[in-house]
C-alpha cells in the first residue's frame, strides 16, 4: 500500500494518521483561529451502517483509494458517483471511523433542499413568542426570566442552529466529516450555491452580523447539528481544517462544471469479490461469506441481465435466510428471489 496513504480502508482505526498530512496547499488553506468545539464520538448512524469492521474494506492499490487521499491531500470535496447499493454513503461513515473523526455530518438532499438549510435556521417566531411571553410576565423585552434573570429571548443564540453544513465549518481542531447525501435530487442552484461555500470555507450570519456591536454580543453562542452550543464571533463562521466533504449522487442528472471541476470525482463500482465479501462479513461475522455463497452468487448472478442491485438486497436476503428460512431449505431460493429483484423492474 501507497506509504502516503492517510486513508487506507483497512477498517482498523487510526486517528493520528490525519495529522500527518502535509499542510494545505495556500489556496485551500483557511486557518481560523480554534474555538475550542469538543465534537462528539461517532453515533449509531455509523455503526449501524459498518457493522462490527472484522476485515479489510478497500482493495488496497485501488484507484478508489489514491483518489480519496487526493481529496483529503487537496482539501477538496469528493463527489461520489455510482449505483445505488454501492457503498456511496457509507464511505463517509468508514473515513470517519478509521480517521477517528468523530461523528458524521449528514445532510440529506432533497428536490427542497435550499444552501441555508445546510447552513443554519433561525426561529423568529419562536423568539417573538418569547419576548411576549416576557411583556406579558411583566420584564422588559430581554428581561424577566423565570429567575429574574435575563429572559432567553434576548439570548438570540438559542434561537438559531447551525445544520450539517454550517456545523462542518466551525472551527473545530480537526476536520469534520460532512455527507452532503444524494445531491443530484436538489434542484438546480443548489450545486452552484454550494460551490460558493466550499470555495471561502466560510458564511456569515446576518441575523447576528446586525447585533454584533451591542455589547456582549459580539460574540454568541449558537446551537449546532450535533445538539450542543458553539460560540460565533461577529456573525461569521469560518472554518479551520477544511471538512471532509463526500458528496454522493445516483447519477439521476448532471452536475455543473464548475462544480466538477472543484471536486474529486471517483466513480464506486457495484462491490464484488473482496469489497462484498468484507461488507457481508461485516455486518455477519467471519466466514459467513463463504457460508452464504450460494446466496452471494444468485446476487452477482441476476445482475447479469442488466438490472440495478444494491447490497442492501444480499444483506437482507441473508439475514431473513439466517433466522427463518435456513431452518427450510426449500424456502432458500423462495426467500432470495423476492429480495434480489432489480431496482430498475420494481415499482415506480
Ligand atoms: N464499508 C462498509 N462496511 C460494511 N457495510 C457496508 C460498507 N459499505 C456499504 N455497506 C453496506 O452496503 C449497503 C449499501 O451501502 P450504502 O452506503 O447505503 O450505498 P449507497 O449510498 O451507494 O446507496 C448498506 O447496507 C451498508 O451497510
Ligand atoms: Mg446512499
């Protein structure tokens, strides 16, 4: 395996391996000064999705590998395109894991999906009805807290929450790792929108850029994807490390130039042989591959005919088979040709 390697696909954590990158080069090099976020272990979305990691995931060698170090080199996002079942976003969950990058930021695209969405909300409905509340308690607006204290509508911090997105350019430490899922479902300037972001690695707030002169609110503590508070200075976020950014895509439309032309692109093939064997054994133990052969081939089989499989289908197939049907054998193949149907045949 490439010595410059920082992700190498092995499965085995190792944490420090990031901070043996060279710098930035200048033109990616953001730098805001550390703000002291303490980003929170990986959740259960990433074990869910990699089971319990017994083996090896990426061929080593493999031009999927040198393209995803040169996205991490580069500061650069990777925009990942392929079949569905292939292994998209669960990539962004395996860098992660062995980069020990804590949990992931994910942002789920959809044909609504507008860039402030990613970047944060602000509930001023919210903070009206508070401040009324306030009046009608009896405070000034800002004061009055059931404590006598300052009320929480004049805290504007609580009212707005950075998404995935915003919450990946924080200046934390370490880079985030950042799923921008299935963005070929967006409409059309999302990508574009986005690009402008990914290029600064930064945004500004205006709700909080308009307070930043009063006193005590140059800087706010605001509320993040991750449910914890993270303070922002002068309405501006800007980040430290560039984010691990792994966008993903079905192919369902192309994306623009620009957007290509920014982004590392690497094209996941459907998992066979070695790939598939560690994702089943992954999330079955070892040697369940070989057990399951039968069931692996009728998989890799049917998609000789053209039709789309995602693995989903062959893990299904093998859990139900595992605590239902293997007490029937005669069900085996009853039970698989139900789950391995082709996407592309199926209902619309
Ligand atoms: N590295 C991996 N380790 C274990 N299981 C994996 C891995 N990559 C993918 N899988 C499994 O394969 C299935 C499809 O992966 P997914 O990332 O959802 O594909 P895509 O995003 O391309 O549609 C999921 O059920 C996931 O658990
Ligand atoms: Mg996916």
């Amino acid at each position: 395996m490439s010595e410059w390697f920082i992700y190498r696909g092995t499965g085995d954590p190792d944490p420090e391996r990031i901070d043996r990158r060279p710098a930035p080069p200048p033109w990616r090099d953001f730098g805001a000064p550390p703000i002291g976020y303490r980003v929170p272990e990986a959740d259960s979305a990433t074990t869910r999705r990699l089971g319990t990691r017994a083996v090896p995931l990426a061929v080593p060698g493999s031009e999927a590998l040198r393209l995803i170090n040169a996205a991490l080199y580069l500061r650069r996002p990777l925009l990942i395109t392929g079949e569905p079942g292939s292994g998209k976003s669960t990539l962004a969950h395996d860098l992660a894991f062995e980069l020990g990058l804590g949990r992931v930021l994910q942002w789920p695209v959809v044909s609504r999906s507008e860039l402030r969405d990613g970047l944060y909300s602000y509930d001023a409905i919210g903070r009206l009805q508070d401040a009324q509340l306030a009046r009608l308690e009896g405070g000034e607006d800002g004061q009055g807290g059931p404590d006598g204290g300052p009320h929480p509508a004049g805290d504007i911090g609580r009212y707005l929450r950075l998404g995935p997105l915003g919450t990946a350019l924080l200046a934390a430490e370490r880079p985030r790792v950042l799923l921008i899922d299935e963005l070929d479902k967006s409409d059309i300037d999302l990508p574009n929108d986005l690009l402008n972001v990914l290029e600064e690695g930064e945004f500004t707030l205006p709700e909080l850029e308009r307070v930043a002169d009063r006193p005590g609110q140059q800087t706010v503590q605001v509320l993040t994807d991750d449910g914890l508070r993270a303070p922002v200075t002068g309405g501006r976020v800007r980040c430290r490390a560039f984010p691990v950014v792994v966008m993903t895509s079905n192919r369902e439309r192309d994306f623009p130039a620009p957007l290509l032309r920014r982004c590392i692109h690497l094209d996941l093939a459907a998992p066979r042989d070695e790939r598939l064997a560690a994702m089943v054994q992954a999330h079955f133990g070892a040697g369940s591959y070989d057990e399951y052969i039968g069931l692996v081939d009728r998989f890799v089989r049917t998609e000789a005919d053209g039709g789309v499989r995602p693995t989903d289908q062959l893990l299904n197939a093998i859990y139900l088979v595992q605590h239902t049907a293997g007490r029937h054998p005669a069900d085996q193949d009853a039970v698989a040709d139900l789950l391995m149907r082709p996407l592309d045949n199926g209902p619309r």
